[in-house]
C-alpha cells in the first residue's frame, strides 16, 4: 500500500500535534505560502492572456486568512480578490504573490500597490519582479516608500515557468511559440499517404487539448489542412475560441473547409504570398485576416505578437515544423511518441535543417519524460545552443 505524504502528516499531527508545530516553523515558510499562490495563479490558464497568471494568500498568525487569483483578462487582480476577501482582517498581514503587484492604471483595473497600501499590509513577499516595462520594480518601490517590507525571489525559478509566455511577451515582444507533434519511435507523424488517425492514444490525444486551452492560438500549414481537415478547436472547453493561423502561400485553403466553422472570421489568419485575387477579396470581405505582405516565418511571428497573439501551438505539418526549426523559432516541444515503428514508409516530424555537424543539433534541454497511457510526452526548452556532449 502506497501512503501519501499528505497522509502521512496527519497521522503525525494526530499522534503528537506538537511534533507537527515543531516541522512547521523548520521548514521555509515563504516557499510554503508561495507555492499556495503558484497552485492559485494555475487556475487561470488559458484565460488571463494578455495577462500573466497571478495567485496570492494573506497570512496572518501563520495562517492563511484571504486568497485569491486572477481569473480573466479585466477582472480583479488577485491581490485585488484577496484583499477585499480579507477586509480589515488585513491590517498586519503578510501577502504573498507569484509576480510582483502592478503599479500602474490601466483602462480596466487600478493599480493593486494601493489598495496593498490602503489595507495595512505590513509586508509582501512575491516570487519575481514583473518583465513589463511599465513596472519591472517599480511596485516594489511605491510598496517600500509607503513603509512596507518587500521580499522577493521565493520560488522564482517556477513563477517564471509559470508565465513563461508572459516573460517572453514583455521581454522580446514576440509570442511564445511551442512545437506539438504526435510522432512514431522513428519521428514519423503519418504514412507516405498522409494518414496519421491515430499514431497515439486517447490519453495523449486528450492531454494535447490542455495545451490548446493554454495558448491563444493553434497554427498549421495548408498541407495539413488540406489532408486532415481539422477543426483545430478545443473541444475542452467549448467557450474558448482559438484563433486559428494558416501558413498558405499558394492560396488553396478551401472556403468550406471545417477550421472557419465554430470560429468568427477575425480569429483566422492566412499567411498566403500568390492566391487568387478573387478568392481573397472573398475572404477580405466575410472578415478573415489576410496576410500577404511577409518575409518568413520570423517576420510572421512578429506580425502575430501585434495582432495580440501571445502564444502560438503549432501543430504541423513537418513542412512547418522543419520552417519553424531552421528560423529557431520555437521555445518549446512537446513530443507525444507512440511505442511503433513507422520505417521509410512515413512522413518525418522534420526535414532537412541545414545542419553541418552533429553538434548543431537542435536538443530538449530542461526535459521530462511523463507516460500518458500507452504513449510517452517529451517536453521541454528547445535549444539552438550547441550540447557540450556532443
């Protein structure tokens, strides 16, 4: 029999409540109440975007009296959430939070150092200083002119993972684009027909879709397109409406194809060089994004980034893949591989990168390996950094 941790903690509460105090106050009590506000900030993946994801707790007496979280892109801040919870129980208290509190006004919501300030705070610890520009420590500052005590850096290492789409927004105002394929052993995706329903299981299939809750957009080049005829929805959560980007130079996407049913027009963009006249005033006119003034792919992803799009899954075919590798385009991979063999017979995850040695390999560092079902998810940091080992 297998015993939780979480059970095992109880037991020596109930034996000896004591014993239980004592590990209390050895262990850190800020990474404790920080990694409370990172499960908190979790809840709102895949609707906060613009926004960053941002949990907190108010603990007073070594115990949590408030929390709260950011729920959605002009809703209450989470500090905002928790304090009004809190009420005058504030005054005094700690507030722990995974970014560092806004200090600016915005056209939704007004800055959370006041209402820190209002409610008698007498310390905030938060896990990282905020990449916008608009803040970067500037809170931390108009926190500690009013008196009050800041801490930073708890558990920053997983705040930023936490909001890594958020980092990379303010920091290179580009999106935060991640590379999702269901591949073979060997790294193929489908035969040399194009067939690929289905390489690997329902569990995989079904992780894939928590990933298109989590980004703002879903994007595929025509080949894919005109093979498989996806949706690219996420069936998840139906009141999720993911923009949908289509890398189509030649113009072929057909108007009745299923990726502009479920979706308004202005959610799709077609990144196209030489279709027909006519067919894209048709499309111009129903409200579709027509984009045919752009270099490569690297051009493209900053022309996203303006629209709004904050993070980009793209999910194939290899032709994309292989464009997205060669420009180093990707932040991010998540492999899901199926326990088959495919052979020569297949069509690979990748083609020609242009590589003149084998130490110009593009790797997954930070890796994990997690089985889901019968299948195996890789994913981790692409890297375009030579590895040392080879």
């Amino acid at each position: 029999m297998q015993v939780k941790t979480e059970d095992f903690w109880i037991f020596l509460a109930y034996k000896d409540p004591l014993f239980c105090v004592i590990i209390f106050f050895m262990i850190n009590k800020d990474e404790f109440y920080m990694q409370k506000a990172l499960e908190l900030a979790r809840l709102g993946a895949g609707h906060t975007s613009p926004n960053p994801m941002v949990g907190c707790v108010i603990v007073k007496n070594n115990r949590i009296i408030s929390d709260g979280w950011h729920k959605k892109a002009g809703m209450p801040h989470a500090e905002a959430e928790a304090l009004a919870k809190a009420g005058k129980k504030a005054k005094g208290a700690v507030l722990y939070v995974n970014l560092e509190p806004c200090c600016h006004t915005n056209k939704r919501t007004p800055p959370c150092t006041t209402a820190i300030i209002n409610s008698g705070i007498k310390k905030v610890v938060a896990a990282m200083v905020d990449p916008n520009p608009g803040v970067n420590s500037g809170g931390f500052g108009v926190l500690e002119s009013a008196g009050i005590k800041t801490v930073r850096g708890v558990l920053e290492k997983e705040a930023r993972y936490l909001n890594r789409f958020f980092v990379k927004n303010m920091e290179k105002r580009l999106p935060y684009i991640i590379m999702k394929a269901a591949i073979s052993l060997d790294g193929k995706m489908a035969l040399s027909d194009g067939t690929s329903q289905w390489i690997t299981g329902p569990e995989a299939r079904e992780s894939g879709q928590i990933l298109r809750l989590e980004c703002d957009a879903i994007a595929a080049g025509i080949g894919t397109i005109l093979k498989d005829n996806p949706y690219l929805d996420c069936r998840m959560d139906k009141t999720r409406k993911i923009k949908k980007i289509i890398f189509d130079r030649q113009g072929r996407i057909l108007p009745a194809a299923n990726i502009f049913k479920n979706s308004a027009p202005g959610d799709i963009y077609i990144f196209t060089s030489a279709m027909p006249e006519a067919k894209m005033r048709k499309f111009v006119r129903s409200g579709v994004n027509i984009i045919n003034r752009w270099k490569n792919l690297s051009s493209a992803a900053g022309m996203l980034y303006g629209y709004g799009i904050n993070s980009v899954l793209v999910e194939g075919g290899g032709v994309l893949h292989t464009s997205f590798l060669r420009e180093k385009l990707y932040d991010e991979a998540r492999l899901y591989v199926a326990p088959v063999f495919i052979g020569s017979e297949g069509l690979p995850v990748a083609g020609r990168l242009g590589l003149k040695k084998l130490a110009d390999a593009v790797n997954i560092k930070n890796h994990d390996i997690i089985r889901v079902g019968e299948d195996m998810l890789i994913k981790g940091e692409i890297s375009y950094v030579q590895r040392h080992s080879l």
